[in-house]
C-alpha cells in the first residue's frame, strides 16, 4: 500500500505521505514502514529575487533569539542556503532551510549579543537578499515557539506559527 500526492503539480515537488509493505510469514506478517518524507525535484522556473519579501524582524532580549519573517509570494519552491543576522559588527547565521510556494516563514536564530540586530542577509542558489531591518519586541517569546505548516524546524532554523496562521 503507498500514498502519496503531487503537490507540486507542475512546480516539480511531490510530497510521499507513507509507503507499506509486508508478506505473511510462518511467524506472523513481515511488516516494513517508510517514514513520510518530502522530495524536492528542479522546477523549470527557479525563484526569483523580486518573488521573497522580509517582512519583519523581531528580538526576544530574554530568550536571546532574533527571529525574521519571510515570505515567498510565488507559486516556485526556494531554498535559503544561509541566512545571516548582523548587529555592530558581529553576526549569527542559521543553516539551509526551504521557503515554500505561498508561505510565511519564521526562521529564528540565537543572539547573545548585547547589540540587536539591524541586517538581514539571505543567501539563495543565484542571488542575494541583504536588507537593514529595525528589530522590535518580539510577540512570542522563544519559549512558546512551535513548528509551522510550512516545514519543519532545524537545529538553530525553526518556525514558529505566526499570528495570522500562515
């Protein structure tokens, strides 16, 4: 029995819900499960510069997190290969993540640094966003951090649900 849906379409991704197999045996059922998992193809039209917006940037001081919002208003699948927060001189960088077609997402970063940040640089296969932000009070504290529909979250990367539910 194997699930799966096409949810690119088009797009070129495709997401495998679950895959079983099994076979009676003199024992019982020879039973094998393939955890879900999401497979990213190359789409004909990468994204473009014009296409992801950074929408705000906000400072957890007590949590010691920064976290910025990204939004991706094209129906093509992104990919950040490094997002960099700078403040005063000194930097934090979160590793790879996806930006999904028509989605929001909050990728967060800790920040020990007594200066909050003030840059936001992001890093994609064939360009670049690098953007002066003001950072203000965050809304969520750190501590009430959850995933987000959009993908799941990633050592330092993660993203929390936003306010608006997207």
């Amino acid at each position: 029995m194997k699930a799966s849906r096409d949810a690119g379409g088009a797009h070129g991704s495709s997401i495998e819900f679950a895959a079983m197999s099994g076979a009676r045996t003199d024992n019982g059922l020879n039973l094998r499960i393939i955890l879900p998992h999401v497979v990213y193809l190359n789409q004909k039209q990468p994204l473009q510069k014009t296409e992801v917006v950074v929408r705000r940037l906000e400072l957890d001081s007590a949590g010691k997190t920064a976290r910025v919002q990204l939004e991706n208003l094209s129906s093509h699948l992104g990919r950040v290969l490094e997002l960099t927060m700078t403040g005063k001189g000194q930097s934090r960088a979160a590793g790879a993540f996806p930006l999904l077609p028509h989605h929001r997402r909050w990728v967060e970063v800790a920040w020990d640094l007594e200066q909050p940040p003030e840059r936001v640089a992001l890093r994609f296969a064939k360009f670049s966003i690098d953007t002066m932000l003001v950072a203000t009070p965050a809304d969520h504290p750190a501590s009430e951090s959850a995933r987000s529909s959009d993908a799941p979250s990633s050592g330092i990367a993660r993203a929390p649900a936003s306010a608006d539910g997207r």
